[in-house]
C-alpha cells in the first residue's frame, strides 16, 4: 500500500538517547530535537504544524512514553511498535544498515507500509496524563532554579537545598513510571 499525495507518515527514533530524529516517509531531510521537555515540546509542535496521518515510534523499554504521551495529549496519532516487527520489515525490504537517521526513514517507511494502529487515549486518560506532564515540566523548572541556588547558599540552608533537590528528582523521576 502506498501512501496518497496528502498523507504523512512520521518516524521517531533514539527516544532513549539524548536526540530523537524525525522523518517524514518520502521526504530526506531527517529533523533532530533534545529529547528532554523542550524538545519533546517542540516536536509536539511540529508534529501540529505537520498534521501526519501517523506517527511511529519504537518501544525501547519505557524510554519513549513521555514523547508518545505528549503526542497523545496533543491528540496526535502515535503507534508504539515492537522494534522486533519493524526489524522484520527492515529485513524483507533488504535493508540491514542500521543508522538513527535510516531507522527514522525505516519507521516511517513502515508506517505508510503497515499503517499499524494508534490508539488514542480515552478522555479521562487525556486529561490525567496532561496533568501529569504538566507537573513533570513543573518539577524540571523547580529543579534548575534550585541547582542555581546552590552555589550563593552555605552552611544549613544548603542541607535543606540538597534535601529539596533529591525529593524533587525523586518526584520527578516518579511521573516517568
């Protein structure tokens, strides 16, 4: 099957490096962002200007969920795919190179190809995740201004700093699971 003129078909990989590199299917450029709040914010907002029929993105153990759940929230249509089912595809396409920027190509390759499905999120779930993403940025922000704080702080006070900073981190690191 082959993608129609107005069809988009998006692919996203690394999401569990530092970058995540963004392909359209047919188009060569490939796009790279940080994958971290702002760069997930900002392909989010790329992905709004695309308006692609589906956005594919590799399951690597839970490194991809705060991407796939900012898509989501956004209402955009995302897959999350089995790497092993897209390496079979790569594989009866004769494509054995593995390169973030060929595996960008490759899933959205694969999702003009196999189109597989999104799902979007249910209303309530919508809502709970945005939240949750909401509170995520909040912590990251809280994070940065207190590291900043450390260095004019001494004596008690940078205790309390430190203390504060590792329940923020734990809190933070609580709305990734």
């Amino acid at each position: 099957m082959t993608a129609k003129k107005d069809e988009r078909f998006v692919g996203i990989v690394d999401v569990a490096k530092a970058t995540l590199d963004i392909t359209v299917h047919g188009e060569q450029l490939v796009s790279q962002q940080n994958n971290d709040d702002d760069g997930i914010a900002a392909v989010v907002k790329q992905m709004q200007d695309l308006s692609p029929t589906l956005i594919v993105v590799e399951a690597s153990g839970g490194w991809e969920m705060n991407l796939v759940a900012a898509l989501a929230a956004a209402g955009l249509p995302v897959a999350v795919v089995n790497p092993t089912r897209v390496r079979y595809f790569a594989k009866s396409i004769g494509q054995y190179a593995k390169t973030d920027k060929l595996d960008a190509r490759l899933l959205a390759r694969f999702a003009a190809t196999i189109r597989p499905d999104s799902r979007p999120l249910k209303q309530g779930d919508q809502a709970i995740l945005s939240q949750v993403i909401s509170r995520r940025q909040q912590l990251v922000k809280m994070l940065t201004m207190e590291k900043n704080r450390r260095s004019t702080t001494q004596g008690e006070m940078l205790t309390q700093l430190d203390s504060h900073i590792a329940w923020l981190e734990a809190d933070r690191q609580n709305k990734l699971k």
